[in-house]
C-alpha cells in the first residue's frame, strides 16, 4: 500500500529511507507491520467497540491471574476480530503481552511490580515461591509473569533464582 504513489521501478531502499525520514520527523508511526500518520487513530464503533471493551473489562478484572486468550469468554475468543482487538489494546498501552496468547493488564503490572519491590525488597535470593506469597498466583499465571519480567529486566534470574532489579 506504501508502494502504490511510487513508479513501479522505485528501489525498495528509497522507500524504506522515506518511511525513516517521516518517523524521524514525527509525521508517521511505525508500530510491528502497522505504518500510519502520526495523527491516525483507528475509529471503533458498534459490534467492535463492545468487543474492545468487553476484552479491556475481562483484562483488567483478571489482574495479575490472567487469562490466556483461548480462556475468555466465547463471545471474546471467538470473534474473528479478537486478535485484532488484543494488538490495538496493546499498542495502546493497556495490555503487554507476557508471551504469545497471553496478554497482562498493564496497571496490573505496574502494581504486581510495586507490590513485590515492596515485600521482597533487595533480597538476591527470590523463588517463585515468594512471588508467589505476594501475587497469590496459581504457577499456570506466575511463571509466564516471571519469565516475561526476567526478558525485560526488571528481574535477574542466575539459576533457581532471581532478583529484582533497580530499574
């Protein structure tokens, strides 16, 4: 789609230096495949709007014990759109994504990491165990949370256990 205002033997260099000008001057956003004005925000309305919410609502009531994507509801799961619906909460920031098919409220997150900073403190010998004792999350839940926390460094893990980090 990019390519189409282009002459057909415009080199592909040409283009991706074009993309990377536009970004760097703020006029366009680059998000995985998607590549939009900077202003551009998607318009959600009827079957679809109700979607995103009712995924929003099912995030955020599930804290930290979230549900894979296969696990909501029949109505959420189902619906062609519902991947779609999942990456646009993402790229807004509501949901992170702890590994693929299993999404985290965001402000869940943030206040799962406050809580273990603040019981855990700097002990360098932490278990899932003790995690565990703060979260109160089934190993289904917690080990996806802790190995996503290990990947973005707010956790170091040498062997069988971690540490929380500073940042």
């Amino acid at each position: 789609m990019l390519r189409r205002p282009l002459p057909r033997d415009t080199h592909p260099e040409l283009l991706l230096a074009g993309i990377e000008t536009l970004v760097q001057q703020g006029a366009m956003t680059v998000h995985g495949a998607v590549h939009a004005r900077a202003d551009w925000q998607p318009v959600i309305a009827g079957e679809h709007a109700m979607l995103l919410q009712a995924a929003r609502n099912a995030y955020r009531s599930a804290g930290l014990a979230s549900p894979a994507v296969a696990e909501l509801s029949g109505r959420i799961a189902n619906h062609p759109d519902c991947a779609a619906v999942l990456r646009l909460l993402e790229r807004n920031g509501e949901l992170v994504q702890l590994e693929p098919g299993r999404y985290l409220d965001r402000e869940a997150l943030r206040s799962g990491i406050a809580a273990a900073r603040h019981a855990l403190g700097d002990r360098s010998d932490l278990g899932p165990g003790d995690f565990r004792a703060v979260w109160g999350l089934t190993r289904k839940h917690l080990i996806p949370l802790l190995e996503y926390l290990d990947r973005t460094g707010v956790t170091e893990r040498t062997g069988d256990v971690r540490r929380l980090t500073n940042g």
